[in-house]
C-alpha cells in the first residue's frame, strides 16, 4: 500500500497477504483525489473526513497525508483495525480516531457530528450497499454541502439518487458522488 500524494507521500506499508480487504489501487486512488480536488481545498479547508469501511487505512492516510484536520475511521475486523492503529503510530498520526466496529452501528448511534468528506468503500455484495447514500444523509452526517464518495461495483446505480452528483470508473472500481444542500 503507497501513499500518493501529501505529507506522507510515497510511504509503503506492507498488507499482510491473509487481508480480506485490499488497498484502492493507486490509480483509482489517485483517480478519486483528482476528482476530489475539484470539490474540496484540503490544504485551504482542512476538512474533517470520515472513512468507513477502513479495510487496511489506505483512503484515511491519504485524507491525512493531504491535510484533513481530523479523520475518524471505522473498521468491524480485528486484524485491520489493529494494522490501520500500526500505521497511524508509525506516522505519528494523532489526528486520526480508528474506530473498530459496525458501520451501521457506527451510523446509526452518531452523535451528530458533521463531517466535510466522508467515503465508503464496503464489500462489494453487501446486501445492505445500495442503502448507504439515505443512511448518511438520512443521518445528517454531512455538513451543508459536504461530499459523500461510495465506491462500489458496476451492478448498482445511484443517478437517480437526490444528492447524486456523478459517477466516474477506473477499471472494475465505480466511484458515485454525492453532495449535501448547501445553506
């Protein structure tokens, strides 16, 4: 896993093989902040992210190394968790909150914190995938005109959605893009 842009631009971490979840690949990663960077000054607006789904930390150093003020991250599997909390500790990393558990749950009992960004990248066959756009916004998760990505598989389609603003593809990896009115 490489991170591609930022402070910590060109660190590796090693994801140990017996993963489940594996990194976006660099291009889809790389991809994704270019389109990003036309939504969000990270630099200028240190925004506040939330990743969920965390899979091995690969979206939430990026957000760190590009300059988001804080990141909470959210991961359910032990052994993710933990390497995601090895790497926050090896960058020195403090202004990252790796949260392990359910991201339903997580959703669902938050204190009503905005946040500017928050991405999502659950396994692909969720059953529960396509309800993840209405769970954050029905949530109130973002800020006024804060930015949701979901990356997900070819077979859903989010263009019909109320906050949908598009939706971009880098080999089998789809990126929609949502917006919250803004005031």
């Amino acid at each position: 896993m490489r991170i591609i842009g930022g402070t910590y631009k060109r660190r590796r971490f090693d994801v140990p093989r017996n993963f489940k979840a594996r990194p976006t690949t660099d291009f889809a990663k790389e991809s994704l902040f270019n389109v990003l960077s036309n939504y969000i000054d990270f630099e200028a607006d240190r925004p506040v992210a939330l990743d969920l789904f965390a899979g091995t930390g690969s979206i939430t150093v990026e957000l760190l190394s590009r300059g988001c003020q804080r990141v909470v991250c959210v991961e359910l599997d032990r052994d993710h968790h933990a390497f995601i909390c090895r790497i926050l500790r090896e960058l020195k990393a403090d202004n990252c909150l790796p949260v392990r558990g359910d991201v339903f749950k997580f959703i669902h009992h938050s204190r009503h914190e905005e946040y500017d960004l928050i991405f999502a990248d659950p396994p692909y066959e969720l059953a529960e995938l396509a309800t993840l756009p209405d769970l954050v916004f029905g949530q109130q998760l973002l800020k006024p005109g804060g930015i949701f990505v979901l990356e997900h598989g070819r077979k859903n389609t989010f263009d019909t959605h109320p906050h949908f603003l598009e939706h971009r593809v880098y080999g089998s990896v789809n990126f929609s893009f949502f917006r919250a009115e803004a005031e």
